[in-house]
C-alpha cells in the first residue's frame, strides 16, 4: 500500500518553533510530505527563532504582509493555498497546523472533497476546529509526554481543549463500554484496534499520549472494569482484545434451618 501524500501547512503566528519536530514526526505517521509550508509575515521579527527550523527542515516559507492592524492576513493565504493544493488532484490529505478556531471551516471543506484531514494545534484549541477534523493533535500534550524511556503515571484526567470536547477518562470508558456490547460476538472479547478506531471517530483529538499512556492496551488496561488479553495468531503475530471484566456471581443466601420436632403446647 502506498503512503498518503500529504501537504503540512503550518501557522507561523501561533505555532512555536519548539513543536517542529513534534508536527513532522505526527504527520509522517500518516504519510509522506508531499509539500511542507508555513504562512507569516518574515518581516516581523516575532518570527525570527522560526528561521533555523525552516532550513534544517526543509520547510518552505511563504511570505504574507499584514496591510491591516487585527486582520490575519496569514489566514486567509493559508486558506487560498489549502484550496489551490486541492484542485490540483495530487493530494491524499491536509496538516493544518494551527490553535486558531478560523480555520474550522477550511478543514471541514477538505473533508467534503474525501480528504484526510489531520489538525495540529496546542491544548487552546476550540472545539469547533477539533471536531471539523478527522484525527487533532495537541502538540504540547505529546511534547510533554515524549520523555524518552520514562512513561508518565496516567493522569486523572487529559487537560481539556473547551468544554465541548470534554474527553476525560470517565466519559471515555462509558463510550468504550457501550462499544464493547454492541461489537460484541457472543465471546465479550472485542479487538482493541476496532475501539481505537471508533474512539478517533467519536473523540477526534483523542490520544492516549493525553492520558500519560503509550500505547492503546496499556491505556484500556489500565481504565476500571477492563481487561486485555493477546493472542497469537497462526501467522506468529500477537492481536490485543479487550472485554469488560466479568462480575462474580452473586452466593446464594443459605435457607434458615427448620427446626425439628413439633412445638410444645401449654
């Protein structure tokens, strides 16, 4: 199967330089960079730290001057390019890389042209864009669980984005429960890839990363009620299944012993 062609445009406004290697790193996990652009004013010396990380990069920049105070001209040259990229048909999908919420309705167009949308953004991020996404990365969130060889306790609970993408552990492991009885073969066994796969497409910035995990399994069993097994198949290769954890049956409460012989009359 052939990777993804994908083109990484990245807001230089709001995007720091630090998460460079986090952007690229997410996106070649979906595919190849067809094209890697980042939108600002270069004049501006704001941008400055961002100079080195292009070059080492290979990142392309793309110059937009500010011809009005408050207006993101930024923006909008992203949102003409994003377009143009589109129309030329060589395209598998889109990395918008940005915490602003105005490029909403940028990703949901790119989704109706059957486009892979992967958004980018830090913790900030408003939910409108989160959701208009197929799959949203906080960047700092992986950052500060990307220390090497040191996988952090999990979290009570992932730091949120808004309020209406509340993503926490409890509302997780409901939806994870009612996926379990409806996928459910008869065994009660469910493959763990068939729940990451739902989650994304009920949480799109769902991320085990975000809980302080490294891996699906370890995330499902590590929640209360789960349990995970792996199995082998034919071919050597493990496969994970997950299962509600099955409830001991309740002891019967003993009869009260009759007694013997016949009551005395007085």
């Amino acid at each position: 199967m052939e990777d993804l062609k994908l083109a990484i445009l990245i807001d230089a406004d709001n995007i720091s330089p630090k998460y460079v290697k986090v952007i690229l790193d997410e996106a070649a996990s979906f595919g190849v960079a067809a094209c890697k652009r980042i939108y600002g004013d270069w004049s501006d010396p704001r941008l400055k730290s961002w100079r080195d990380a292009l070059l080492n990069h290979s990142i392309i920049p793309m110059q937009q001057y500010s011809y009005t105070t408050g207006k993101n001209a930024t923006d909008s040259a992203m949102i003409i390019d994003a377009m143009d990229l589109l129309y030329s048909g060589n395209l598998d999908g889109f990395c918008i890389v940005s915490s602003d919420s105005d490029f909403t309705r940028l990703a949901a167009r790119l989704r109706e042209a059957g486009k892979l949308v992967i958004g980018m953004g830090e913790s900030k991020t408003l939910g409108p864009f989160v959701k208009a996404c197929d799959q949203f990365k906080y960047l700092d969130l992986i950052l500060d669980h990307s220390e090497p060889d040191n996988e952090p306790a999990p979290a009570a609970e992932a730091p949120q984005a808004s309020d209406d993408t509340a993503i926490n552990r409890d509302s997780i492991l409901r939806l994870i429960r009612g996926m379990i009885e409806e996928m459910d073969d008869g065994t009660g066994w469910v493959r763990t890839s068939r729940v990451g796969d739902q989650l994304i497409k009920r949480y799109p910035d769902f991320d085990v990363r975000n809980f302080g995990s490294k891996s699906l399994n370890k995330f499902l069993a590590g929640l209360p009620g789960l349990e995970v097994e792996e199995r082998m198949l034919s071919n050597g290769n493990p496969i994970q299944f997950v299962r509600m954890q099955p409830t001991a049956p309740k002891t019967a409460a003993h009869p009260r012993k009759k007694r013997s012989g016949t009551r005395k009359s007085k």
